[in-house]
C-alpha cells in the first residue's frame, strides 16, 4: 500500500509540507523516506535552507577567478600550465634540484606529455600522496576500451583525466599537464578505440561556466594533446562530444552552441547557436543525430550527420531547463528525454528524436516521481543501453531509478543517505561494452567517484529501502576529492579536510589513504585544529556553520547537534533553528558570509577563534559546552566594510595583530585585536607603495617572528598576486615575480625557515629560499592542481588540494 504524505508526516513527527518538499527537493519517495533515521531526517531538513548549493559552490570559486575587471581570460588558465610545462621540462629551470626543501627544475618523469603518476600506480619520490583513495569526486564521464573492457577512463572535474588498466580496482591520472584539469566529458573513437577525445570547461551551470582550454585528444590512451582549432572562447566548456562509427565527423556540445568538424577535429563549424549539454549520434545512423539544451528546455535532431538540426516537437506542455538525451540501444528509433522540469519528467520519441509524447513518470506508490530532485540542471542523466529491451531506461538525479516500462513507472535503486549504496548527484552512466552478452555491468560517474552495478537488473530490488544490494564503488586511489581546506594533529597524526559534497573527512595513519572517514556530510570547508588537544577539531558546513569534533575525528554527526555558531535542530518545531545572540553568529544565520567562509583559532590561544562573514566575529570559549540554548558565546568585533571576509591571519607572537582581507580586495589591520571593540584600519590605500589589487583576496599569512610584516595573495588571472608588507601595512611590494599568473591561494612560512616561504596556487605548489623574491615549482605532487591550503604538523607540510586529495612531504631538513 502506498505511503501518503500525511502518513509519512505523522510517522516522522513533520508536516506534510515538510515531507513534500523533502521529496521534490532531494529527489527521492515516501517509501525512502520513512526509513531514514532521525539524523539522517534532521541532515535533510537542514539542507532545505541552502536550496542551490551547486550554483552557490560555483559562485564562490568563479569570485577567486576574476579580475579587476570582473571577468575571468579565456584559456588563461591553459597558457600558464603550457610555462609550466616549459619550466618542469628543463626549458627554463635552473640547476638546483630543490628549492627549499621541495623537488623543483625539470620533471623527474622526463619531457613532454606522458603521464606524471602523482597517486594509485606509482609511488612519489618525494611528496607523499594521502588519499583520500576511498572517496573520489565529481566525475561526468567516462568510456571503456571496447576490445579490452578492462581498460577505463573518467573525467573528473577537478583532476583531470584518470585511468584504470583492471576495471577499477586500481587508477592513475593520465598527464598531470593537459591544459585544463576541468574535464567534463570523453568520448572514444568507435573506429579506433586508442583515440579518445577529453572536453575541458564545466558548463553546467546557471553562473559562468568553469572555464576549460578546448578538447584534448589522445590515440594511445596515454599523450594527450591540444586540439589546436579548439583552444578558442568558444570552447572553453565542452559539455560533450560525439564521434560519427567512422571516426571522420565529430560533434562538440558546447556553452557556445555546437560545433561539427568534418575532418576528425581539424576544423569546425558551429551548426546550432543554443546552448548545448548534450549530443549524441544514432548508434547505427552516422546521418542522424539528437542534441538537447542546457537551459532552453529544447531538443534537437539532425538527419544528415549533423550539417543541419531541426527542433524537435513535443505533444503537450512546455519544456525548460537542461534536457539529457538516450538512444534505446535495442532500437534507435527510441529517443529518451530527461527534462528538467519540475524536478524531472521522462519524454519519449518513437521516431529518432524528431518528436515526444510525455511518459507518466511515476514512482511505485503513484507519485509522479521527482528524480531530479531541486537540481536537475547539474545532475541529469539517462541510459537505456540494451540490447534486448529498448523500454529499460536509468535514470540518474540525485539518485538513481530504473524504468521497465519506457519511463511510465520509475523504481528508486540507489538511497544517498546510506554509504553503503551509490553516492549521490550523478552525470554519467556507461554500460559495460559486452553487456547483454556477457554481463549486464553499468558504471556510474558522480559526485563520489566512479561506482558499478554488477548486475543491472539486481540492484535496486530489495522489499524496501535502503538499497545496497549489489553495488561496487570503483574509487581505489581515484584521488580527485575537492578539498578546500584541511588542519592535522601533530600527536595523533590524524587529519580532516573540508571536501565539495563529501562533507568533512578525516584521516588516519593507522587506516591509510583507502579508509578516510566521514565525520559531518554535505559540503565541507576550512579546518582547524586545537593543538592543546588532540581530540578537538573544527570544520564548517556552508556560509560560516562551524561544527566541532571532541572525538579526534572518529564519529561523524548523526544528530545535527555539533553546530557552535547557533544552528541546532528544535525538536518542539521539528526544524532546524538558531539560538539567541550572543550563542550564535547571525552573519550565518543570513547567509551573509562566503559559501566557504574563512574562520581560524588564534595561534597563541587556541579556545579563541574567529570568523569572519559580513563582520568578523570572535569568541573566546571555542570549546564551551554546547546545548540548544548555550554553547560559545560570539561577539562581533570589526564592523561590516560592505563586502565579505575572505582571510584572517593573527600574529603568532601578538594575538592583538589581526589581518583582515576581503572579496572585494580591501585589506585591513588592527593592533589591539583582543579589545571588545578593537581599532581598524585599511591599509594600502595610499603612499608610494600601496596595495593595488582589487579583487579576491584570498589568504593572509602573518610573518612567525615580525608582527608588522605580513604576505597577501590575491586571486585572479593577474600578474600580481602576491604583496608584502614589512611596516604594518603602510608600504607593499609586490612579490609575484616568477609566480605564474594564476589565483594564488594560500601561503606559509617554514616553522624553522621563515625565508622559506611556499605557495599554493591555481596550478600547483611553489617554493622560495630568499622570502618571496624568486619561486620555484615543484616537479612532482600536487603539480596542476589547485593548491587551496598549506598547514603544517611539526615540520611536515601538507598540502589540501581542490581535485587531487591532499599530499604531504617532510621538510626537517629543507637544505637536504
């Protein structure tokens, strides 16, 4: 018997409300519903309140990428990892082989574009890769070798292009320098299955698209090269890309529109000017073809091998938003929809994509079956790959559902909330190339990595809820987690990171790279560590909800109860509530702090931290107990200067020196910073010297020894990037010198070698011996990949990066 909405609310102790927007927004049943736990219930009724977390996350990273200006260079990324390469290849690099401690000149892996292993295959010499090996990140495509199944590929978005040769259970990255480590989507040449084609740029998204450098192409599986006729604005987010049975025609969905090259992708001609997410040739008709939109809610469909396209018309209703597209393997002629519109509806076109009828799509309890949740423009997939039965179909939102009837009737399979089924938000689906032969295998490409069902017809088949049965996760050593930010514990060893949809995790020396542990879901952020106590950490959930861990990073909060900035789950209302001021932030009550907002414990008294959202607040009792009506007491303590803190740095010698750095670019300093109400001032306005950067400004590093010296880096594509007070502001020099031109975005000091300083950028890590004045790249781990913070636990520096999990290498002696 079916559940009804006032059943499920009566059973959960919620309104009806409640349960239905719990279904639209997490795409999901009654029936999955009802058998959440009462954490698991409260983790989803917090996660009302932040309806737009992808487009949010974009936001806050395209604000780090802009200029003075505002906009974002094309392929400016691109240019600098091409001088990069030039650097590492011996182009440019000096004799010496490290540079404070960190292997820098010419790559240890020899010139040119071969595979750099920076995690899973091959061990570092150096660095050491951390993992996390068990997590993965978000993947959006993905192809397997057709004569050798064993051989696959992924696209991650923040990790570039990685690589099994054993169907999963091993992965490396293919080259550590393609132009662009946004990669959203691959496709294989079906005439010549060495030859894949990467497309670069995320464009999947309301915002300005994560910018890409073109399609990259490989004919070996392992050089990847530019595709020179690509490297234009117009394809700086390639959605996805087709290639004709012969290998000679090939289609490019782009934010730009589409473009078709004729001559195996040596030039190209834009044939549609919508923008596209999706293209698709018939899999036995190189004449014929289906494109759908990104936000137009429009299909398309082209009958002479994609010279021409017509729009496809559909019965009833209006289409919007993003439209996925599927050709039934079993017979072409069958062409699925997935529409974006209120929260997912399945169309299906019996005559190859040139017109619709609408499905039910309904669930098994009757309800029309919202699969895509509130989110369908940034996790919408459909399949309907075999060979025997063109009515089976997958559908992919945020999680997944299987169709035996075209669409009318969908079944949930897969139940986010449990880790032991398939993580949610999901891009890509690929079947096995011997299914309906040998195997009925399909892969799954998400927000967590790369997963399998062994069987696709078994998976999902359980009486009820949750659904575990049957699934694989494929992420061992597939390191492209998005951390950004992280904190260790020198005595315990132990370290957490805040990580893009995979919450706060934690790892552990005694588990290794394959066991990191979740301790607070949803999206993470920055981290700190109480070095008085190695039980207590501290993470954050968006927009400044900071949480503590007193357990060393070994539960995670299934309750909702470890909130310190004010947000606690009422049991009298059933919903997620804040406390009264002074127990609470209300900065992160508004949303009015960055999505990843920055917060610190002062160095020299670790229970007073700050955080900053439209003010900078402070509190002295970090560790007070916390309850639904007391927990650490906040005090704002500098006024609002109409933009958002994006850095804070206090003086490990005075805890009255506070640095405050904000989105807008201004910079401010206080010298009695633990007053009630301390003086501020912004400095770098004026002078001979003053501080020219008006963008993001990203980190704060305040000098160990020399209060009134202190290190900024901006983000940008911009050549100055990094400035340098040695008076408390009133002076700066600008000390990007050999740093690429690149969002720089955190800096530190070595703990015994304060000239030696190291910098995390948009492309790697750099090293300086003479305090800024000359930089070095390293030549091996975290190369190309953005570098989003730098800590350290004693003497080792451990770097947090946005695609390649974390690395860490021991600097006790940086002159060895």
């Amino acid at each position: 018997m079916a559940l009804s909405d006032e059943q499920l609310a009566q059973s959960k102790n919620l309104t009806v409300e409640q349960v239905r927007r719990l279904r639209r927004s997490r795409g999901t049943t009654n029936e999955t519903l009802v058998t959440l736990s009462e954490g698991a219930v409260r983790r989803a009724l917090r996660r009302l309140d932040y309806p737009d977390l992808p487009n949010a996350r974009r936001a806050y990273r395209l604000k780090q990428e802009r200029g003075d200006d505002g906009t974002v260079p094309v392929h400016a990324r691109g240019r600098a990892v091409e001088r990069l390469r030039a650097v590492l290849d011996g182009e440019d690099a000096g004799p010496v082989p490290r540079t404070a401690g960190v292997p820098t000149g010419e790559s240890p892996h020899g010139r040119g574009h071969g595979p750099t292993p920076t995690a899973g295959m091959a061990p570092l010499a150096h660095w050491e890769w951390l993992g996390p090996g068990n997590i993965g990140g978000r993947t959006r495509g993905m192809v397997v070798h057709p004569g050798q199944p064993e051989k696959m590929w992924a696209a991650s978005v923040g990790g570039g292009v990685w690589h099994t040769e054993d169907a999963g259970k091993q992965w490396a990255p293919v080259d550590d320098f393609l132009g662009n480590l946004a990669c959203s989507s691959l496709a294989m040449d079906p005439s010549d299955p060495d030859t894949i084609y990467a497309g670069t740029g995320e464009g999947f998204s309301n915002l300005d698209a994560l910018r890409g450098n073109g399609v990259f192409r490989t004919t070996d599986g392992v050089t990847w090269k530019p595709i020179a006729a690509t490297q234009t604005e117009d394809f700086q987010a390639v959605t996805r890309i087709a290639v004709s049975r012969t290998g000679e025609v090939v289609l490019a969905a782009t934010d730009r529109g589409l473009f078709r090259s004729g001559d195996r992708a040596g030039t190209w001609t834009r044939v549609l000017d919508v923008p596209l997410g999706v293209v698709l040739f018939d899999p036995g008709d190189d004449d014929r073809a289906v494109a759908g939109a990104l936000v137009t809610g429009e299909a398309f469909a082209s009958q002479d091998g994609g010279r021409t396209w017509r729009l496809a018309r559909h019965a009833t209703g209006q289409w919007s938003g993003r439209v996925e597209l599927a050709y039934a393997a079993r017979d072409p002629a069958v062409v699925y929809a997935s529409v974006q519109m209120t929260s997912g509806r399945v169309w299906r076109s019996a005559d190859g994509g040139l017109t619709y009828k609408v499905t039910r799509t309904r669930d098994r309890d009757g309800n029309i079956a919202d699969y895509l949740g509130d989110q369908g423009w940034y996790g919408n997939a459909v399949w309907a790959g075999d060979p025997d039965d063109e009515n089976l179909v997958l559908l992919g939102g945020i999680n997944l559902w299987r169709s035996e009837d075209g669409g009318e009737t969908l079944s949930e399979i897969s139940t986010w909330f449990d880790p032991r089924s398939v993580h949610a938000d999901h891009h890509a689906i690929v079947g096995h190339p011997d299914y309906g032969t040998h195997n009925r295998t399909v892969y799954f490409g998400n927000d967590g990595g790369v997963f399998m069902a062994a069987d696709l017809r078994k998976v999902g088949t359980e009486p009820k809820p949750p659904f575990v049965k049957g699934w694989t996760e494929l992420d061992n050593n597939y390191g492209v987690t998005q951390f950004y930010g992280g904190a260790g514990q020198t005595a315990t060893g132990r370290i957490i990171g805040g990580a893009q949809d995979n919450g706060t995790l934690c790892f552990d020396p005694d588990r290794g790279t394959e066991d990191w542990r979740q301790i607070f879901g949803g999206d993470g952020g920055w981290c700190a560590a109480d070095p008085s106590d190695p039980d207590v950490f501290y993470g954050e959930y968006v927009f400044l909800n900071i949480h503590r861990n007193t357990d060393g990073g070994t539960s995670d909060d299934v309750n909702g109860d470890r909130y310190i900035t004010g947000q606690f789950f009422n049991d009298t209302i059933q919903e997620m509530d804040w406390k009264p001021v002074p127990f609470s932030i209300p900065d992160a009550k508004s949303q009015n702090a960055l999505f990843i907002a920055p917060f610190l414990l002062d160095p020299n008294v670790p229970e007073r931290m700050l955080a900053g959202g439209l003010s900078l607040w402070r509190t002295d009792d970090a560790k007070a107990e916390n309850s639904p009506v007391s927990g650490p007491r906040w005090h704002q303590v500098k006024p609002s200067a109409g933009s958002l803190v994006s850095a804070i740095a206090v003086s490990p010698t005075e805890s009255d020196v506070i640095w405050v750095g904000h989105e807008d670019g201004k910079v401010f300093r206080t010298v009695n910073g633990t007053a009630a109400t301390p003086a501020w001032g912004r400095v770098g306005v004026s002078g001979q010297q003053p501080l020219r950067p008006q963008r993001y400004c990203t980190s704060i590093a305040a000098h160990p020894t020399q209060p009134d010296t202190a290190y900024v880096t901006f983000g940008g594509f911009a050549p100055d990037n990094l400035w340098v007070t040695h008076d408390g502001g009133g002076s700066w020099q600008d000390l990007s010198g050999r740093l690429p031109d690149v969002p720089l975005r955190s800096l530190a000091f070595h703990p015994q070698q304060p000239d030696f300083v190291y910098c995390g950028t948009e492309i790697g890590l750099f090293a300086s011996e003479d305090a800024g004045l000359n930089w070095s790249p390293t030549n091996e781990g975290p190369t190309n990949c953005s570098v989003d913070q730098l800590f350290w636990m004693d003497r080792t520096l451990v770097c947090a990066t946005h695609g390649r999990g974390m690395f860490r290498i021991d600097l006790s002696n940086p002159h060895g």
